[in-house]
C-alpha cells in the first residue's frame, strides 16, 4: 500500500525507528558485519555480545556457540545422564517460538562466528532486570494479571521443551513488563513426560492451539540439523502429556478456571537510524 509506505517515510523523517520484522531481524544476524566483541556479561558458558552492521543499522547479538555432550553430568537436581548444552537448542527454541506463536524468544539464527558454529540471537535493548534482579528487589509489575499470564505461558513452554535450565538470569523484563525468555541450551531433553506438571495450572488458549497444531511432519523440516528425531519425538510425548493434563484440569476445575488469552506482543523491534 502506498500510504503505508509514506506513513512509514514520514516516521522514518521525523528521526523516528523503523520497525524491523522478524524476518528483516533474521537477515541482520545472518548477514551483518561483526564489528566488536565483549563478554555477554552473566551467565557461566562465556557467551559473548558482539555489535553488528549492515551500514544502515547497528544492533547488538548474543553469540553462544557451546556444544557439549556428557554421559553424566551433576546439576543442581542430581545427575543428569545424556546431558547436552549445545547453541543449537537456542535456534531450535526460537522456531518453537514461531510455530507456536508464542512471541516471547528473541529472533535467534545460525551463523559462522570466527570460524566455529553459533547462535547468533538479537540483543533486546530495553531490559530493566531480570528475575534474580525482580526477586531481589523485591519488585512486582503494575499489571499482576498481565504479568502471570505471561509467567504461565512461560511455564507451560518449559514443559513442552524440557527446560533444565529456567534460572533466574534466563528470563529478562523489559521496561513495559514484557518477559523475553533466553538461553535455552539445555532443554530438548528426550524424555517422553513433563519433568515439572505441578508447575502448569493455568493454560493460555493459543498456546492450546498451537500445542494441537503441532505436527511431526512439519517440525522435521524445521528443526532438520537443530533437533534429532529422538528430541522431536520427546516434544511431541510432552504435548500429549500437556493435552492430557489440560483436559483433566478443564473437568476437574472448570474450563473457565483453567483456560486464560495472553494478548501477543508484536514481534517488530523499533530501532533508530544511523
Ligand atoms: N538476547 C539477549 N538479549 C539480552 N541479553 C541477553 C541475551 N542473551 C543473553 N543475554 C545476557 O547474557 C547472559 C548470558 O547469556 P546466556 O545465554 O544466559 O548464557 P549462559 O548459558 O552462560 O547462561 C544472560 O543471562 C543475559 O543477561
Ligand atoms: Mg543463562
């Protein structure tokens, strides 16, 4: 449309960002220029942050290239067997993202970085803390109802995924309250049931949906040298169990108990010219 198009000049004119897709933010990562490095700052695999630039735009990414497999490994909830923490999960998780529609992982590609495999993932730019920080200061968001609606999608994500690695620096909050959720390189376990159900009580409508939607077929295309058949096999186990559990919790509390819409955010960025 033409108007939008002006529309889109006129903001641009005035010194105000562009918007950039999804799809224009995967074609940063996958084809910018590194043009700095530093420690990402916390975190215990030594990821780094590295800024980036197609010559118009520059923009900060999170590069995690970990890739580890251990027959044991001793985590905080005893030995794990058949560990893994691999960068490969980050991009597997952001696709999750976008199957789902779930809107709360930052757009994550795969890329060469000084010659070894990586995630490279965009930086969010208006995080106010994460929820060590939130705990520590023992801070509650305006919007309580906005705010655990979010944390239940979050949950029921981790379900799916079998997040072993939901820690507290691993969930930002931006400056509106919105949670970004990162770092999932230790998820995609392969067992066929949900390592915290306790923790699902309430169930986000599209969440449901896009848990029914999911298919073999179409998360072995998408997931192809990200996910091994086993770790697709697991997550597609796990959503039965979530269905199952979901239906159990819709007759024995109600459905109106239960079942909750969580307005998705847009996943356009704003950034400003350079
Ligand atoms: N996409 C991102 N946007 C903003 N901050 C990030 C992003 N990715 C990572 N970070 C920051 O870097 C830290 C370390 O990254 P993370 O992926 O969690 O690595 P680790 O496996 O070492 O924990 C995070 O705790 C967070 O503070
Ligand atoms: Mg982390």
């Amino acid at each position: 449309m033409i108007w939008q198009a002006l529309l889109v000049f006129a903001f641009a004119a005035e010194g105000n960002a562009p918007l950039l897709t999804r799809e224009q933010q995967e074609e940063f990562l996958r084809t910018a220029k590194f043009v700095e490095f530093k420690g990402a700052g916390k975190g215990i695999t030594g990821s780094r942050r590295a800024k980036m630039t197609d010559g118009t735009i520059t923009h900060w990414a999170h590069i995690q290239v970990v890739d580890e497999a251990k027959a044991n490994f001793q985590g905080d909830r005893g030995t794990e067997i058949n560990f893994r923490d691999s960068w490969k999960y980050n991009v597997a998780a952001y696709k999750l993202d976008k199957l789902l529609g779930l809107n709360m992982i930052p757009v994550s590609v795969e890329r060469k970085v000084g010659g070894k495999s990586a995630a490279v993932t965009w930086w969010v730019d208006d995080v106010m803390m994460d929820e060590g920080g939130r705990l520590k200061q023992k801070l509650r968001a305006p919007d309580q109802k906005r705010w655990n609606d979010q944390l239940h999608a979050v949950r029921m994500f981790d379900q799916l995924i079998y997040n072993t690695d939901r820690n507290m620096q691993n969930l930002l909050i931006t400056n509106s309250w919105d949670i970004w959720i990162i770092d999932h390189t230790r998820a995609f376990r392969l067992h066929r049931t949900l390592r915290d159900p306790k923790l699902v009580v309430r169930y986000d409508k599209a969440l449901l949906d896009g848990l029914r939607r999911l298919d073999k077929a179409t998360l072995q295309r998408e997931m192809k040298g990200y996910l091994t058949g086993m770790e697709i096999d697991g997550i597609l186990a796990r959503r039965d169990c979530l269905l199952k559990r979901f239906d159990e919790d819709r007759t024995s509390r109600g459905e109106e108990q239960v079942v909750y819409e969580m307005p998705r955010r847009s996943t356009d960025v704003r950034l400003a010219l350079r």
